[in-house]
C-alpha cells in the first residue's frame, strides 16, 4: 500500500533509464555499423576473389586485405558516427578526436585481424566461407563492441549540446 519502494527497484529504474537512453545512439551506431560491415565485406571480397577465376589482386594475402577493408569502412563510419550518431553533442576537435578514433580502430583492426589470422593460418581454414566468418563475423563482431564502448568513452566525448529527455533519447535533428 504504502510501502517504499526497495532499493533495487532504485536501481532497476536507473539501468533501464540509462538502457532507453543510449537505446537510440546504439540503433544509430548499428546501422552506421552495418554500413561499415556491407562496405567492408564488399571490398575485402573484391580484393581476395573479384578476377579471372575469383582471384583477386591480394587473393594470396587475406590480412592486407582484411586490413585495407577495414581501412576503407572506418573512413564510412566515422563520418556517419560524427554527423549522425553523435551529433547531438558538442563536437571535439578534430585534432584530438580523429588520431584517438583511429588509434581506437587500429586496436579493432587487430581484434579481427587476429581472429582471421587465427583460423586462417593456426587452424588451417582456408575456405571462402571460413575467412569471411572468421574476419567478418567474429572479428568484426568483436571489434564492435570494442569500438562502441571506446567510441562513447574516448572520442565523442562532449556534453550532449541539447539536454536530453531520458525517455525519448537524443534530441531530433534540426
């Protein structure tokens, strides 16, 4: 009846207040992410099979083109996540955001480098199908999430420039 409420319920609120919160960032970033993934797919397969007899250019050389691909689709997601994702905060300095966002993909780039590297050359799959799993499911997979809580916590770092309603998330575009 007149019970107060416990303290965990306190707490449930505020995690899924902050949940409805970066609910609408994360759906942003999801689709500038798939962005990337369909422009990172797209040339890393070009580069290893597009040719005669689906032999591509660096076909004998699955990282560089992983690398090179995913190269490709970071320069994609940084301007979707910057004038998109996150254009509801103030922005930083490009002089400091853009050396610490490409730092950050480095660090991604080797997450899924590795695990290609490591079903590529330590397991011996060679496949098509076991390349792009393991460089574009898993690796990627991984360095999403590394990207998406670095992202938040050391590149686009300033103050939202609207404040926001917790129960609708960012504010619309203008």
């Amino acid at each position: 009846m007149g019970a107060a409420m416990p303290a965990e319920t306190s707490s449930l609120d505020k995690m899924i207040g902050r949940v409805r919160h970066l609910g609408p960032e994360a759906i942003k970033f999801g689709i500038v992410g798939l962005t990337g993934v369909a422009v990172q797919v797209m040339v890393f397969n070009l580069l290893r099979y597009a040719g005669p007899g689906y032999v591509g250019v660096l076909e004998d050389r699955p990282i560089t083109a992983q690398v090179l691909a995913i190269g490709v689709a970071t320069v994609v997601t940084y301007l979707g996540n910057r004038y998109w994702t996150y254009h509801h905060r103030e922005k930083g300095k490009v002089s400091r955001e853009l050396p610490v966002f490409v730092i950050l993909n480095g660090i991604a780039i080797a997450i899924g480098a590795a695990c290609l590297a490591i079903s590529h050359y330590l397991l011996g799959l060679t496949s098509p199908l076991a390349d792009n799993l393991s460089g574009n499911v898993i690796g990627l997979g991984l360095g999403t999430l590394f990207r998406f809580w670095s992202y938040r916590r050391f590149v686009f770092t300033g103050r939202t420039a609207v404040p926001e309603d917790p129960a609708s998330g960012p504010p619309a575009s203008r």
